[in-house]
C-alpha cells in the first residue's frame, strides 16, 4: 500500500473550518461518550524546562493513529519553532497506514476549531469585543476560526513584546493594548501564551465573557489567577486537564464538563454565565483532523479523474 505525505500547504489546502469545527464536536463527542481509546499524551523530557518530546496516540471507529510532537520552549526567539510534529493517519479496520503529515497546520487549526466550536456554545450570541492575549500562531488560527462563528466590531490584542502586538495589529485590523485593557469589556478573550504565571486576571472579566485559555501547556505553567479559573470551567478531557495543566492543578479548580459532554447534549450550561474553556490538545483531536485531510484529498483526486474522463473534457485530446 502507498503511504501519502501530506506538506504542511497541502493540510491546510485541504481544510475548512466550517468542516473542521464540525469535525472537532463530533470527535469531542464521541471521546466523552466512550467511543474514543486515547491513553494520556506520553512526554519524554529532553531537557527539564527546554526541550520535550511526546507521543499522543488514538483510536476510534474511523480514524485511528498517533502524533509526534516536539515541543522546545528553548526555540524561542529562533528560527524554528517552538511545536513541531508529524501525524501519522492508519486505517482503524485494516490497521495499515495511511498517510504521514505535517502536524503543524493540524495542531494550530484543530486547537481553533474545537475552541470556536466551544465559544459557539458558550459566548453570547451578540459577543463584538474579542481580546487575543498572545499574537503567535495560535492567535491567528483564533482570529480566523473564531470570525467565522461571530463578527466582532473590534479586536484586541496584547503580547509580552509589544512591538509583536503592534505588528499583528496593523496586519490583523486589531487594536495592540496592555492585557487588563485588552480584557475588561471584551466578550471573547483567548489566551495564548508560554505564560509561567497568570497574565489574565478573574478581577478583570465582565460577566457573561467566555474565555478560551490554549498556552501554558505543562503541569507547572498558568495563564489565569484562581480567581478566573473559579468560574464555569470546561475542558477536552477530565483525566488530561488534571494531569497537564497548570491552570487547573494549581487553581484546584472544579471543571464542570468536557466539552464532547455539552456536543453530546449531556450538559448544558445556562446563558449568561462567565465560562471558561481550557484546553491541554488530544490525540483523536489530531486524527479525526488528519482523517478529514485525507478524505477530501482523496475526494478530490477521484473528482478530478472523473472530470478527465467524462466526455467534455480535453483530456487525452490532440
């Protein structure tokens, strides 16, 4: 069998986020129903504070594989960046490989989509005001997936290198501002950041803003004080947070519900409340991404063979 690689430009070409953000729910709630085999992401550290390797395998009914995912926070300020991986797609029937792709695209855009299909469900319906504490990668994804779920009249956006946020400002349409002034009044925040202590404050939030917290991602780093984390707290998976996340270790914060358990229709929370999403990343995350790239790769191939082949077409012609 021919393994497919898949570049980085052919992920992204392949994606929608319309259809990723749906892909996302469904994945999400199929993990908290039971219907996902996915143990806790495996870290081999490298080097303490600097240099991580981990492995994230998953299985469910139609996709099945793993990540390989480096995470170097001594990158920083280089050329190469800080996340970098590889997804590997196998047929969960036959077991046999399928494909190899870059898991850079992947891991920025299903970060966004499972919190845009969040925020869908949790950010009030009129939200205008988005602040992005943060202007990498992930701060862009945000901006795009979030757009398509809400049209904010005015976008925020802070970072610790403040000639970042001007920069992402002016490219973006967005406002660059301290943090506290990016938060207070926003309906919509997003932190993400290598934060090692809190740069959102609870004392900062309106009521009703939902919050959709992405970076800080070891068990010793945070992005929000206690005082955010003790609002309604939703996460991917109960196991993982408690076991990854800074935000919800140290707070000892309550979490209310996964997020496949509110897709599912298994909770609900009411209108108005302030939420807050953490999110830690989950293998069938990546997979059930990687299976929705190869798919409409795959439908794309045969659409374009049958277009060679049908009567109208030049194909063959002298």
């Amino acid at each position: 069998m021919t393994i497919q690689h898949f570049t980085e430009d052919e992920v992204r070409a392949a994606l929608d986020w319309d259809e990723l953000i749906a892909a996302m729910e469904g994945a999400l709630a199929d993990f908290s129903t039971g219907r996902v085999q996915q143990p806790l992401r495996q870290w081999l550290t490298v080097e303490a504070g600097a240099r991580y390797f981990g492995v994230m395998p998953a299985a469910a009914e139609r996709s099945m594989g793993a990540k390989l995912v480096s995470f170097y926070p001594s990158n920083a300020g280089t050329a190469t960046p800080t996340v970098t991986a590889a997804v590997l797609l196998f047929d969960p029937h036959s077991g046999a490989p399928l494909a190899v792709m870059d898991g850079a695209t992947i891991t920025a855009m299903r970060t966004a989509a499972v919190s845009a299909a969040v925020t869908r469900r949790l950010a009030a319906p009129n939200a205008r005001v988005l602040a992005l504490l943060g202007c990498g990668v992930q701060a862009l994804s945000h901006l795009q997936a979030l757009s398509r779920l809400r049209a904010f009249a005015e976008i925020r956006v802070w970072s610790p290198t403040p000639a970042h946020a001007q920069r992402f400002a002016e490219r973006h349409g967005a406002l660059a501002m301290g943090a506290e002034a990016a938060v207070r009044g926003a309906d919509v925040i997003v932190t993400a950041t290598a934060a090692r202590e809190p740069i959102l404050r609870g004392a900062w939030l309106k009521p009703g803003a939902h919050v959709n917290a992405i970076g800080a991602p070891m068990p010793s780093w945070r992005e929000l004080d206690d005082a955010a984390m003790s609002h309604t707290l939703v996460v991917e998976s109960r196991a993982a947070a408690q076991a990854e996340s800074g935000d919800v270790i140290l707070s000892k914060a309550s979490i209310y519900a996964e997020a496949g358990e509110l897709f599912a229709g298994l909770k609900t929370i009411p209108a108005g409340q302030t939420t807050i999403y953490k999110s830690v990343g989950m293998a069938i995350e990546d997979i059930a991404t990687a299976r929705l790239v190869y798919d409409t790769a795959r439908a794309g191939t045969r659409k374009a063979r049958s277009e060679a082949r049908s009567p109208g077409s030049s194909a063959g012609t002298s």
